[in-house]
C-alpha cells in the first residue's frame, strides 16, 4: 500500500515539476487502445516509445534550404538514449520514393543528410527500423495508418507521439498515444523525460 502511495506521489511531482497541463492524456476510450507495460523490453519493468514528426519538431529547414536540429533536439535525444527509450519518427515523405519503410527512409536520410548544416550529426541511429512513412498518399498524416503501423511494431510499449502541430497532436491522441505539442514558449520544448519514465512504469 506504502509503495502504491509513493508512486503516486512521484507522478504528481513529475507531473507537476514538468508541465503536465501539457501532457494530452487519451480519453477513456482511447486509452483502451494503448498497450500495457510488461517486464519485457524495458528497464526496471515497463517501456515506452516515443515517435516524433520531423520537420519542425526535431530539425529546421532555413530560409537557405539548410537543415539543423530544432533548439534542444540533440540534447533530449541525448537524454532520451541514455534512459534506453527507444524512438522513433512517424513522418510524411512523397510515397513515390520507395516500396517500403526502409527505402522512403534512405531516401529521407539522404535528402536530410545532403542539406545538414549543424555541428552535430542527425542521430539516425537512435530510430533504427522504427521510420514510419506514407506507403500511398492516403496514408500521409493525418491520415491514421502510420500511427497505426507504429503501435503494431512496438509490443506492448506504451506510446508517445511528439509533434508541433495540434492537428496531429490530436489525432496521435485519439489514436491511444499520449501526445504532446512541442516547441511551444513557455513550455518544456519536449515532453520531460522523467514524465515518460513514469508513464512506462504505469500499471
């Protein structure tokens, strides 16, 4: 009962400490949709996912064509990696440049790499296969498809889907995710990531 108690606590706390009016939590029937923790995949008995949109949310194309990190991107996802969150990026792409995921994601990585202007590297590897791009142009967002092809690939994870636009946030939210506008002032530029390692370890 005592630990029940102190969990509970802490959420509060993360919560309040790291802008939870932020935090868009599903609705009832939504959240039904959202997977459960297990022991499995994640450190200390729970996991979670955390997809983005790309541009405007983790990199910036100038007025030059130039392409750099948002402000803070390569931090947290440097944060994100040493807490072993896996992530990922759910994005529009022309569905014309391949058959599968990892084709349209060579192609994204070659058309970002040619105009990367920033010091740091895009972190490619920290999204491994977990690319999610239009198959048809019916599937470009907000169309569901691509929110759905990620939940299937990632067990029983709970999900986070990070983006700058509200129409998206919103229908990564009614699709289950727990979405958070990003890049917002006045708010945490990201969702905290002690926020998403208390809603991994959630019962």
């Amino acid at each position: 009962m005592k630990k029940t108690s102190a969990r509970r606590a802490t959420w509060r706390t993360l919560l309040a400490l790291g802008g939870a009016a932020a935090l868009s939590v599903p609705t009832a029937g939504a959240a039904e949709g959202v997977p459960r923790t297990t022991a499995e995949g994640g450190r200390g008995g729970g996991c979670a996912v955390v997809y983005f949109d790309l541009g405007e949310t983790l990199v910036h194309t100038a007025e030059d064509k130039s392409i750099r990190y948002m402000p803070g991107a390569a931090r947290y996802l440097r944060a994100l990696r040493a807490r072993h969150i896996p992530v990922g990026l759910i994005t529009n792409v022309p569905s014309s440049w391949g058959s599968t995921d990892a084709e349209r994601a060579a192609e994204l990585k070659r058309v970002i790499n040619k105009d990367w202007a920033d010091s740091t590297p895009f972190a490619w590897s920290d999204f491994g296969d977990r690319i999610f791009t239009p198959r048809t142009e019916a599937e470009r967002k907000p169309a569901p498809a691509l929110w759905q092809r990620a939940r299937s690939a990632s067990g029983h994870c709970r999900l986070v889907y990070q983006a700058e636009t509200p129409d998206e946030v919103q229908a990564g939210r009614s699709l289950g995710y727990f979405s958070y506008l990003a890049t917002r002032p006045k708010w945490p530029t990201y969702l905290p990531v002690p926020v998403i390692t208390a809603l991994a370890h959630l019962p």
